[in-house]
C-alpha cells in the first residue's frame, strides 16, 4: 500500500516536470519565432583603422642614448626615359673638364672637402630587429578603402610652417565626391578653421591628390577632418 | 548615393539609394605628415640703387631665417618678372612656382612694401608704408608683419643677439642683427670676456669679464660704455641669468669652495640667496619664464645632466635621461610650451643641439652630422633657436622645420637673444 502511495506520488512528480519541459521549450521557440519576425538592431559598422608602425630593420638603440633625427627612405632613383621619337638626337656627352680651375675655385673645393670631412661618417641602420628593410611606413586595418585615401592625402597635407596649434581650435573640415573611376571632385571646405592657410592646406590635400583608387559601390564621397 | 556609415540590419530600408545628409559621408581624419615652407619670391627692389640693393638683401636673409619660406633663386625669374614694379601679376608668378611674392620700393628713407599671395589674385594681400633712417630698420619691420600675416605672430627681427667674439686678441662682447647686419663690439675690456646674457629689457649686458685676473660678473649697457663689476667673490662668478623682472641674477659662484648656484642682487651684487648645496659641480643656470624654475647643469649623478628646481631653491628634479653628457640648458620664453634647449654629447662624441619638452620628457634633436654645434639662446619668441658651430659662426634654426641659416659667419661663442624691439 504504501509503496502504490509511493508510485504514484512519484508519477505525479514526473508529470509536474514534463509540463516544466515542455513549458520551457515552448518559450525558447516563442522567442525565437519572435526574433525573428522582428529586425534586428542596427549594426555599427566604424569607420576606423588600426596604425602599424613599420620600423626600420637593424639594431635597436640604446634607450639611454640622445635621439638621432631619422631620415625618410630615398625616393627611387629615376628610371631612364627612352624617347618615342625615332629621329630624337643623342644626349650631348659631358664636357671634359677644365683642369685650368681658378684659384678660387680650387679654394671652395678644398673648403667642401674639408665641410664633408667634418660630416659624421654613415652608420648602419637602427631599428628594430624584427623591423623592415624599407623603413617607417604607416599600414592601416580595418576599412581598407578608406586607409588607402587616408594615406594619399596625408602624404599631400602639409600644414604651412609657423601655424600654432592654438590658432585652429577647430580642425577645418572638407567634403569632396568620388567619381566611379577614383577623380575627386566637388572639393570644398565644409567647417573652415578660421585661419584661410590652413583651410587652404587641407583643401590643397585633396587637390593635390586628384585621383584614388575606383571606389566599391556604397562610397561616393567622404568628409576628410584636418588636424595638425 | 552616399555611403552609409550605419549599416542596417535584415529588412531595414535602402538607405544608400537616396541622397542622405553630408553628416553620413564616411569621415577620415588625417594629420600633417610634414610642414611646408611657402615658396617666396623676392623680385628685385625698386627706388634708390643702394637703398633697393640692401632691401632686397635684408629681406631675403630675414625671410629665410624664419625657416617658414623657401626664398626662390632671384636667377630663376624671367625678365618680365623683374621689370614688373611694385604692380604683380599672378599668372606669371605661378609659372615661376612662387606661392607668395614680396614687392618693395626703397627711396628717401621709406619703404613701401606689399605682400602678393599667387593664389589670391593681383590684388595685395598686405600693403605698407615704413619710414626710417636706415631701410634695415624698415625691411626688418615690414619682415615681422609678413611673418604676422602668415602665422598671425609677429617676427623677431629688430632683435639683437649678444656673443663673445672670439677671434685673434682678446674675446670682447658684441652684439648683431638676426640676420647678421651691423655688428657692433659692446666692451672694451681688452681681456677676455664671454658668456654674455641679455637682461630681459634689452637695456643691459651680464658677463664674465677676467680684466681684474678673477672670472668677475660685469654688467654693460647694450649699446656700449663703461661696464660696472657687479659680483667679485673669489673664484667664479659666472653663467648669469636674469630673472624675469630684471632685479636679481642666478649665477655660479665658488667663493666658498665648491660651484654652487646663488642668486644675487642686480644691482649691487650683494648675495640673496644660495640656491644649491651639494658636493657635485652646479652651473649654467636659466630662469623659466615665469620665474619659478631654475634648470642648471649638475653633476651629482654623475654625468653632468640638466636639473630642474624651485627658483627659491629646494630638492632638483632630474630631466634629461638620454646622454652622458648634457649642459648649457636655456629655457624657451614661450609660456604656452615649457622647452629646454641644450647641447648634448651624442654617442658618438659629437655635440649637437637638442630641445627638451619639459613636460613629457621627450627629447627632439634640432641639429645633426654638421659638424657640433653648441651653446643655444632662445630667440625672444621662442620660435627660433640661435647656436654656435664647429662650422663657423652663428647659425639660427626653426626647430619645426629644421631650416638652418648661417647668420654669423665670424669665429664666436655662448650667443644670447636680447627681446625684440618695437618702434
């Protein structure tokens, strides 16, 4: 008798927790269904990119020693040109040189030699050891579209020298289209800084830059902010 | 039409497919990769030969001390260029690749000077009349207001800097124009003289004179006359430096045995204060420009390094890390920008000058593989620094730019920068 109570009672319990299961999973299927009948919150998608220094490869230097200004990578050297026309007449050969040089000159020419002697001899490189042999370069993840313009018009914005920082408050702000092959048009100032040569700097950024890589379909235009 | 920088999720309209506001363009941010020095020209004056001659000259070397222009090669204009007058014509300048074009016309003592912008049009950006008895004087005025109508602070020159002449005889003390005109030797000690320092009016000239046999502090007015000795313990009396309102002078005195820093009365000489007290050599001293720091070399970590302390005294602060061997720090007079220029020893054993950002502790180089190049002054804006060079001379570098202008080309040593003048 009392292990029928005790069935029985058991069986009840088993009923109270196959209602809690199936309550349960009708919820979880409820929520889903809503899900996804409803749209799902906009994504933010930022515009912004992480900077990689490229350093330099060779040794590092002594954080204890005074700093040496670092020179940027020579540009290439220049390719020789062949001329298209066919009748072009061969460059004229250098002139051999005079060996009857004034006095003066042969003076400057001993005082250049002696300034060079002054100059302190080439080294090797500094950097890191895991560095590059090309040197600082900024390399831009993230938006790559956007990096690659970035770039272009850092390389052409140069501030006019003897700007102080506290007289643009305000970075200037320019607004300018992107044609389907990359031309850069309609280039204006849309937040002026105050001061015309430095709105002039960061307008002349995008002139100077005049054509970008053809964009993807959703970029036909870009706000570029100019700070110093 | 325009990029959206908010994506929608699944089902949200096309917002792509309209014009939507400029505030939705993708936005970039860049930054300057370098500073650009404005291309110049200086077309030849026009007026009185001589007059036009020195004009052109002085305005030429002024504009490039200022290290913010490239002054263009007068041989480069066509000769249309140069029989244009004081009228100015902006397509042929910008062929020539000239940004900005300076005109003047010097006759009978006055100037006339205007300022032409390439980009701007015929028309001229900045016109004025100077008058004055030497057009140095004019040039170097109507100089300060291009450079204040380019970056909207006035320019430097009118300033003197003060420097000991170190050639053959005696070392005297003289002082220049900035750009390198109208020498003028300030003391007749006939012994040698050095370390000259400006008092912060311009009026007067602090130095270390050894005509009595003992490195005494003397001061002399800066156009010259009888210099007054003004600190004579015995021993040395030395490397002095103004406070900002003239009264007292920080200097090196070892009157008690060891170089410490005192500071005393200007007038009189009479001790004030002794500011440091250590076993280690202390010297070189330099007032902030509010007068609440004192930077000074010591050596009592061992290398000679710049310290920073309260000008009443008090425990120093270590500041230069980098180098074994820093000295000469002058504290820049710009307020907005607490900077300490020093020369400092590189590892491979050339001085070289370099610019402390007291702030951060980083340390910028100004001068580099050009011989060594030492002691450098401030110029009264803080915008210029003046330095002496194994090359010879004085040199003056805008240490944004880097652009270095030999402004001195006799033999001389420890240059200081007295204010600029206003007529």
């Amino acid at each position: 008798m009392a292990r029928r109570e005790g069935i029985r009672r058991g069986s009840r319990r088993n009923f109270s927790g196959l209602l809690i299961t199936v309550a349960l999973h009708g919820g979880i299927l409820l929520a889903v269904a809503r899900a996804h009948s409803q749209p799902a919150p906009p994504m933010i998608v930022e515009h912004d990119f992480v900077q990689a220094e490229m350093v330099k490869l060779g040794k590092p230097r002594d954080k204890f020693w005074l700093p040496r200004i670092t020179q940027p990578p020579p540009p290439p050297p220049n390719a020789i040109k062949l001329s298209d026309d066919p009748n072009a007449k061969p460059a004229e050969a250098p002139k051999p040189e005079d060996n009857n040089i004034s006095k003066d000159l042969k003076h400057a020419l001993e005082r250049a030699r002696k300034l060079e002697a002054l100059a302190a001899p080439e080294e090797p490189d500094e950097g890191a050891l895991n560095g590059s042999k090309l040197g600082t370069a900024n390399q831009a993840v993230g938006d790559q579209y956007l990096a690659s313009i970035k770039g272009l018009l850092t390389q052409n914005f140069d501030l006019p020298a003897g700007i102080a920082p506290d007289q643009i408050p305000n970075p200037p702000e320019i607004k300018f289209h992107i044609g389907a092959d990359g031309t850069l048009s309609d280039i204006k100032i849309s937040k002026s800084s105050g001061n015309s040569f430095v709105d002039d700097a960061c307008v002349n950024a995008a002139q100077k830059t005049r054509k970008v890589p053809a964009p993807p379909p959703s970029i036909h235009g870009i706000r570029v902010e100019c700070e110093k | 039409m325009v990029a959206a920088a908010l994506l929608a999720g699944a089902g949200a309209p096309a917002r792509a497919e309209q014009p939507s506001a400029d505030e939705d363009l993708p936005a970039i941010r860049i930054s300057s990769s370098g500073v650009e020095m404005l291309k110049l020209g200086v077309p030849k004056a026009e007026g009185d030969a001589e007059a036009a001659r020195v004009a052109t000259e002085t305005l030429s070397k002024d504009m490039d001390i200022t290290g913010l222009f490239q002054v263009l090669d007068p041989a480069s204009f066509p000769a249309q260029l140069q029989s244009e007058g004081l009228s100015f014509s902006s397509a042929l300048w910008s062929q020539v690749g000239a940004q900005a074009v300076i005109k003047m016309k010097a006759s009978g003592g006055v100037l006339e000077g205007r300022v032409y912008i390439v980009a701007r049009g015929d028309a001229a950006v900045l016109s004025k009349t100077y008058r004055a008895n030497d057009v140095r004087d004019a040039v170097h005025e109507f100089a300060n207001d291009i450079v204040q109508s380019f970056t909207g602070k006035r320019g430097v020159f009118g300033s003197r800097i003060a420097f000991a002449l170190t050639g053959h005889g005696p070392h005297e003390i003289a002082t220049v124009d900035v750009d390198g005109g109208r020498m003028a030797t300030v003391t007749k000690m006939g012994s040698d003289s050095l370390l000259p320092a400006v008092s912060p009016g311009g009026a007067e000239i602090a130095f270390t004179s050894y005509l009595r046999n003992n490195p005494d502090l003397w001061i002399v007015a800066a156009g010259g006359g009888r210099a007054r000795r003004v600190s004579k313990q015995p021993g040395l009396n030395t490397g002095a430096s103004w406070s900002p309102d003239a009264r007292s002078l920080v200097l090196t005195l070892s009157h008690e045995g060891n170089s410490e820093l005192y500071r005393i009365n200007a007038e009189d000489g009479r001790i004030q204060a002794r500011l440091t007290n250590n076993p280690a050599i202390d010297s070189s001293p330099t007032y902030s420009p509010d007068g609440s720091q004192i930077a000074f070399v010591s050596n009592r970590q061992g290398s000679p390094q710049i310290f920073v302390m309260p000008a009443s005294g008090g425990t120093p602060k270590r500041v230069t890390f980098q180098g074994k061997y820093n000295q000469t720090p002058r504290y820049s007079p710009r307020t907005d920008k607490p900077q300490i220029a020093f020369t400092g020893r590189d590892e491979r054993g050339v001085f070289d000058i370099f610019i402390l950002d007291v702030k951060s502790g980083h340390v910028d180089r100004l001068t580099q593989g050009k011989g060594s190049n030492l002691d450098p002054a401030w110029s009264p804006d803080g915008r210029l620094v003046a330095y002496v060079s194994s090359r010879g001379g004085i040199y003056v570098s805008n240490p944004e730019t880097r652009h270095e202008v030999q402004v001195w080309r006799g033999s001389a040593a420890s240059p200081s920068w007295g204010p600029a003048t206003r007529r």
